[in-house]
C-alpha cells in the first residue's frame, strides 16, 4: 500500500509538495461539513481551488480550498497551510427564492439542486418516498439551509459525496454496518467510553407564544344612550349585530368611518358608534362574536424514561425542563416541540472514541461493541472519522461514537417546522432579482412589441460586508495557532499552552491596528484549563491513601471491577467504616480556587450504624505535621468537609458526585458543602498545607461503599499584558495587565489607529510542573462603522460564508450623527430602517445586505420575479 496515489490541487497531483506528516481529513456525519487541512511547499494554492485526495482508488476528500496562510519560512522555502471544505462550500454560491406547496421533500430537493446547482450538481442518490411538504418559503436562503430544514421536516438525512453526487435519505432504513465487531482481541486502542447524564430530562413543559381562542360570544343589552362598548378581551375577527342583524364593522384609524357602522379599538379593547351610525335602542341586543388570545402551554412525558429511572435511583423518575418559544402559535406544535425535545434527551447520551489502523471506518456506520467486561455490548452511531498518516505506509483512524443521530431531529424543527414557516410567511412579499446583462441570441426573426409592464419598478440596493476591513479579531485555539509568537518557557501542546517546567514562561505577540482606522470597541478574554493536584481514579490500592479504621475487624478494602466506574475500577469499603486521607503535602495559597470532586455509591446499606459519607481537605500547620481542623484543633476530625457534609448513601440511589469549592482565609468556619465557586469555603489563618480526604460509611457502619474516584484540582496562574503603540512601535505606553472579558487598555473609543501596534504578553507560573494550560485566547479590536445612507424602508442580511450563523447587530439614524444603540438581528430576517436614513451594521463574518423599498400601494399588479437573460 501506498499513502497517496495522488493529492491534485486545481487538478495538478502535489503529492510530492504536501508535508505528509501535517494531513488531517475529519469525516462527519452527514449534513455537517467534513475537512481537509495539510501543509505544502513551494507554490501555494489559491482560495477556491478544487482539492482532491486518492488513496489507492479510494477517495478520501474532494473539496474547495477555503483558507491559505504562511506558515513559516526556512531560507528561500516557503510553507503554506491550507484548509479546505468539502464540496457543500462550492454548492452554497447561488442563494434560493423559492416558495413550495403540497410537493414530495424529494421532489422539491431536486428542484432546489435543478436551478441552483450550478449543473455541477447530480441527484442521483436522492431517495424517493419523502413526506409531501403542504407549504414552505426560502428567501435568499443557501442551499445548504434549505436542505437542512427539509431534512429537518421529514426527519430524514442529506449531504454532498466527494464526487459531488447529494444524498437525501431516511436515516432509519440506513444500516451500514462498521469494517470490524470491537471485541477484546480487535486491534484498537485508547478506547474511551462515556455515559453522559448531563441535560437529562423526560417531562417537558412547553410554554409557547400565543394563538387565537374558538370564537366567543358577548352579548350587551342597550340603554339608548350609550355609543361605546367596552369588550373582556383584544378582540380578532369581530363581528357584531343588533338585535340579530349584521352591522359592518371597521378598524379604527385605519377604516373609512363613513364606510361602516362601526369602529372596533384592538389595543383598547372597545366598539363605538361611527358618527353617521343612530344610538342603539334600549333594550337592543348587541351581540360580539370574535378570537382572542390566550396562552399555548402544554406539558409531554416520556414515561419509560420514567420508569426505568425509577428502578435505578428510586422516587418517580421524573427529571423536568421548560421550553420557551413564542413562535409556537398552536397547541399540536407546542407538543410536537416537546416531543422533539424528549427524543434527544429522555436517555442518557454515550459518547465514547477510539484509534486505529483498520480501514473503511466512514461517519454513519453502525459500530457494534461487545466488551462484557467493561459493560459495553450494545450498538452506536459512528459520527467522526479523522485520518491522518501514522507512517508512510499506515493511515490511522480515529473514531468517534455516540448514541443519537446528530441533527435529528433538530431541536423543534422535524414536526413543527410547517408550522413555523407558514406563520412567517403568509403575508410576506417575496422578491427575486437577478441582475445580469441584456443578451439575445436570434437565428431567424425577431419582433418586438412595446407594451406596458405588468409590474411596479422598485428601488432597491445590495453590498457586501467585511468585518476583516474594520476589524482586528485574533483568536488562538489549535497548536499551530499557540505555536506563532515567541515562547520561553512554554510549549504548545493538544491546542494550548502548556508550562514546561515549574518556573514561569510567557509569549509576546505583535498586531498591527493601523487599517483599523479609529476605534470603536474592543474586548479580550481565554480560558485557563485546570490541572489535577491529586487524581485518584482507584485503579490499584495505593499506599498514600491512608485509612484511619484499617484495623476495624470485619473490614475489607479492595480494588473491585465495575463496570459503570468511569474507568472500570473502583475502591470497595465493605463491613465497616473507611476514613481515608491522602498521605501528601499541598502547599495552600488564599488567592487560588480549589476543586474538591469525587462519586462515591452505597453497593449494600448498612444493618447497622449510618450509610453517611463526607468529603473535603485537611487542613495542616506550617510545620507540615500539626492538624488544623474547623476550631483549630490538632485532629482528623471536623475537617473541611467542603465536598459533602454528612450526606447519606443508599443502595437504590446509584452512584452520586460531589464537588466542592476551596478557597481564602477565615478566623471562623462555617462547615458544610461549598457549591458555589463564587462563594468557597475558606480554611484557617494557620493552615499552610491541604490534603484531600473523605468518609464512607459513617458512622461506624457494616454497609459496603464503592469510591470511584477522588480529584483535587485548580488552574494555576494565568496573567495577560497588553502593550500599545501609536508610533508605529518607536515608542510603547508599557506592559498593563488586561482583565478576562474586559476592553483592551488604552484603546478608547475614537481613538486613532493609523499608526498603531500592540503587543500581547501572556504569561503563566504555577508550583506545579505541566500546570497550567492556556487555550481559547480572543482579542478583538473593532475600528469605526462607516454609515451607509438608507434608500429604502426595508433591510435584511444573508451571511456568505458557510459555517455557524455570524452575529449580525445593527444601528440606525436619521441625520447619520445620533445612532441608536446596537441591536442584534437575525439573517435573513426583515428589518425596517429610517427612510431616508444611515445603518451601520456589525458581524463576525462577511455578510449581504440589502435594501429595498415597501411595495407601492397601487391597483397594478406586483410582480414576484423578474428575470433578465
């Protein structure tokens, strides 16, 4: 086998430029995109390019390059970096206007891929037999999102294969099966295997927006003198009548008063007299007959969920979640959500990856584990494959499993999207303009007939905005990213840097704000990775865990095999109590926070004496032997029990996690669990060391307790610098330490940035070697928002860029001086702006505006598209 046969960038084969040793290809499950990136030299691609990977007849990827950078330079060797999206990157250049009603799912995908696909497009793997769609509306919409929301309609599946063929599937009568059955003798390794309870819900309650009432009726008796009547609610499609005859009612300030009888007031809930109308005679029947709103609230159950939760940790079972969704306007979509919401989420979820050097491994396929002595034997779902080459001969896989379909069905949108989509869009207006030159091709003759259009010429106008003109944003989240930048005494590791020693190391980087222009805002923030002071997942018995009871006749203490232990082993405290403390020295520091964890289980409750069990630190004096407890006493007793204070265990309960929170100096300690990280439990003024510890089976009882593990941790030091220069770096204002989540010192709003630097110190220390880790860092400095004159009323926005939805805020004026705060608005949602008037607009990634005015309000008929050609 050969690792290549060939790598074609823009159809020519690179094999020989790529740095092998830098290829990754991540493989996803279906609609979500899969990615290429590697390193070559010499010529770099161009953004855009067609990138295609082979390996031995087999295609790997087939894709667009959608990102190239220098990465580094050796004499007159350059190396470049490219990433690359699969092919829907290339599918979502065109933008959908369509309107749809009562056609099948797949007929409509086809459609979709028909005038939008660019004719590169095939749909020969579009499966027939799709639901029947009653009514759905793209405006300006990629095709992407399309397919997604009618995937999401039927529950069904899509993506784009590497020979740029679109699947549209029913995910259920898929069973591709995996290359291997894992067993104990199959070749993989670094299996991890999780159960995840984390969002676990099976009662939900829905409270959605509002919907209309069946109709009401309100009957008054006239007293001849009155002209205005006062309704109990808003009223919604009003009729009256008098004595049994119909009047004609009208809408207040809105209808002709002499055109009706009557005037209806929706916000103040009343109907007067017009003025051309006689009083009602006393004793006249006036009789209202209308809608009005009233809450959608709704509640669904899994109850096997229920049941099966039950028998495990005792009580009914029931965990419960709230759903708030105003655009839930009826009570079968209030439910349909709530349906939607216990499919994902009534079980808990598994998650679990591995390695290895077997091939045919694609997301999809339907893994099969049988590995009894770990308690796993059931089926998953493969949903990522990253490849990556281990020698020149050898590609390994890493696989990644779980126990849902990815994407399915998208919260709230399987069932209730048709709901959702005709209540946007039964009033709106929806405009196509294509804009292309006057072109005729003639062979014979052509006669042209000057007659007056069946439509209404609008004014309208489109742009494109770049956030990378106006914007510095700067984000460092992979190794090669932590890598840029001079390092001492760090290394970038697993996405992060990483001390390398136990004496501090820190990086400086250089940005250069000049094309920024002047400022406007700015904001830095990172997240520090914790570290583990002792981690103790009881795989063996280990010596420095000393039991204060050890002696206690009848006690047995062993290493068990169990299955749901998180590592598949725990510590047994059987017959009698266990009062364990880590036998080591932690040097304690008030102005750091401490995390105290562990799962502790009653396996069997006691006959006698408690099931009780407790979890914290102890406290220790300077001269790393005297005990320092809550009342400053020299004893293992009445310690810093931060973690659990005495909970009790039973055997129905099932395993329990615990974590408390250490941190600060007190003269008086109130003893208790610390749940809060903003609130930690102090320790004394005299305690120079901790440990941690816990209790089972207190007090003195004969029960059996299982200890799955016990974790102390905290973050270490992270400290971030800023540095400014407005000389083009002849002079700094000095290194000024920099708050996570804060603005950027010295740089205000309007500031000139022409010609600015500023540099990034980031340091880390830590008493401990290998802590701490730095990833996640964001910077980002925006410059001033140019107004943009307004030309009509009506305003929306489409991103470019394939990805996750930007964040897109606007602003508004009228003079172009005055703007009104910033305000986040949705893609492609429509949005009034002052006509005539400015708009300035923010986003995290390129978008399209565009402006057009309302439709005139005249007799001639409108026209929904107009097509040049």
């Amino acid at each position: 086998m050969v690792i290549a046969e060939q790598i074609l960038v823009a159809g020519v084969n690179r094999i020989h430029d790529v740095l092998l040793e830098d290829l990754t290809i991540e493989q996803v499950l279906t609609h979500m995109v899969d990615t290429c990136s590697f390193c070559i030299k010499n010529q770099p691609p161009s953004e855009g390019d067609e990138v295609i990977i082979e390996v031995d007849g087999t295609r790997f990827f087939g894709g667009i390059v959608d990102s190239v950078r220098l990465k580094r330079s050796t004499g007159t060797l350059n190396i470049w970096q490219v990433d690359c999206q699969d092919y829907t990157y290339q599918l979502n250049r065109r933008l959908v206007v369509e309107t749809y009603e009562n056609k099948t799912t797949d007929w409509i995908v086809k459609d979709i891929l028909l005038k939008y696909g660019q004719e590169i497009f095939t749909s020969t793997n579009v499966k027939p037999g799709a639901p029947t769609v009653e009514y759905i509306c793209f405006d300006y919409t990629p095709p992407s999102e399309c397919l997604k929301k009618l995937a999401d309609y039927c529950g069904w599946e899509w993506y784009v294969d590497y020979y740029r063929d679109l699947w549209f599937f029913d995910p259920a009568a898929d069973n591709q099966q995996a290359p291997v059955t894992i067993t104990s003798d199959t070749e993989v390794r670094n299996l991890a295997h999780r159960l995840d309870t984390q969002g676990l819900r099976n009662r939900v309650y829905i409270k959605g927006g509002t919907m209309l009432s069946d109709p009401f009726t309100y009957e008054l008796k006239a007293d001849g003198n009155a002209r205005i009547w006062t309704l109990p609610h808003k009223p919604h499609n009003l009729s009256l009548a008098i004595t049994g005859s119909p009047v004609t009612v009208g809408i207040e300030n809105v209808t002709e008063e002499a055109a009706v009888a009557y005037l209806m007031n929706y916000q103040d809930k009343y109907v007067k007299a017009s003025t051309q109308t006689a009083t009602p005679a006393d004793g006249a029947t006036l009789t209202f007959i209308y809608q009005y709103d009233i809450n959608v609230i709704s509640m669904v159950d899994d109850f096997e969920s229920q049941a099966a939760i039950a028998s495990v940790q005792g009580g009914d079972g029931v965990y419960e979640h709230v759903i708030h969704d105003t655009s839930l306007t009826t009570i079968e979509a209030a439910e349909a959500a709530g349906m939607a919401d216990l499919r994902n989420n009534a079980n808990p979820r598994i998650r679990g990856s591995f390695e290895t050097e077997i091939p045919g491994w694609v997301p999809g396929q339907l893994l099969t584990i049988d590995l009894p002595n770990r308690g796993i034997q059931n089926s998953f779902l493969v949903q990522k494959v990253s490849i990556s080459p281990l020698t020149p001969t050898v590609w390994t896989y890493k696989v990644e499993y779980g126990g849902h379909l990815i994407g399915i069905p998208d919260f709230l949108q399987a069932i209730v999207s048709a709901q959702q989509t005709q209540t946007s869009t039964e009033t709106q207006l929806l405009n196509k303009f294509i804009y292309d030159k006057d072109l005729f091709k003639v062979t014979d003759e052509m006669v042209i007939n000057q007659v007056e259009l069946p439509f209404k010429t609008e004014k309208s106008v489109s742009g494109i905005f770049d956030p990378n003109r106006t914007d510095l944003i700067y984000r460092e989240d992979s190794t090669a990213e932590f890598q840029q930048g001079q390092l001492i005494g760090v290394t970038a590791t697993n996405g992060s840097l990483t001390l390398t020693s136990q004496q501090p190391g820190n990086r400086v980087t250089t940005l250069d704000l000049s094309r920024l222009g002047t400022a406007d805002r700015t904001k830095i923030s990172w997240d520090a990775m914790a570290g583990s002071l002792v981690d103790e997942p009881f795989n063996a018995m280990n010596p420095r865990w000393i039991n204060l009871y050890a002696n206690t006749p009848g006690l047995t203490t062993f290493i068990l095999n169990e299955p749901t232990a998180t590592d598949g082993r725990c510590l047994r405290v059987s017959g009698g109590m266990g009062w364990f403390y880590w036998n080591g020295l932690i040097p304690y520091q008030p102005d750091r926070l401490y995390v105290i964890k562990a799962r502790f289980r009653q396996a069997v409750d006691p006959t006698v004496g408690g099931p009780n069990c407790y979890l914290g630190v102890e406290g220790i004096a300077a001269d790393g032997v005297t005990l320092v407890n809550t009342v400053s006493s020299n004893t293992h007793s009445s310690q810093f029990y931060y973690g659990a204070g005495g909970t009790a265990l039973t055997a129905t309960g099932g395993w329990q996690s615990f974590i408390g929170y250490i941190g600060g100096y007190s003269s008086s300690i109130t003893n208790g669990p610390k749940l809060n990280p903003d609130s930690p439990g102090p320790v004394l003024n005299s305690v120079a060391y901790i440990r941690p510890m816990f209790i089972v089976n207190y007090a003195d009882g004969n029960g059996t307790a299982d200890i799955d593990y016990v974790v102390l941790e905290y973050p270490g030091d992270v400290t971030v610098e800023t540095n400014l220069s407005l000389s083009g770096g002849s002079s700094w204002v000095g290194w000024q330490p920099t708050v996570n989540g804060g603005n950027i010192p010295g740089i205000t709003q309007g500031l000139n940035l022409n010609n600015a630097r500023l540099q990034v110190r980031q340091s880390l220390s830590t008493d401990i070697q290998g802590l701490p880790r730095l990833n996640n860092f964001n910077l980002t400095v925006e410059g001033a928002r140019v107004p943009t004159p307004t030309i009509g009323s009506l305003f929306h926005v489409l991103p470019i860029d394939a990805g996750p939805l930007p964040k897109i805020q606007m602003a508004t004026s009228t003079d172009g001086i005055t703007f009104s705060p910033w305000t986040t608005i949705q893609p492609s949602a429509t949005i009034t702006v002052p006509y005539p008037g400015y708009v300035k607009l923010k986003s995290t990634t390129r978008i399209q505006y565009f402006n057009s005015k309302m439709p005139y309000d005249e007799t001639g008929v409108v026209c929904d598209g107009v097509v040049v050609s």
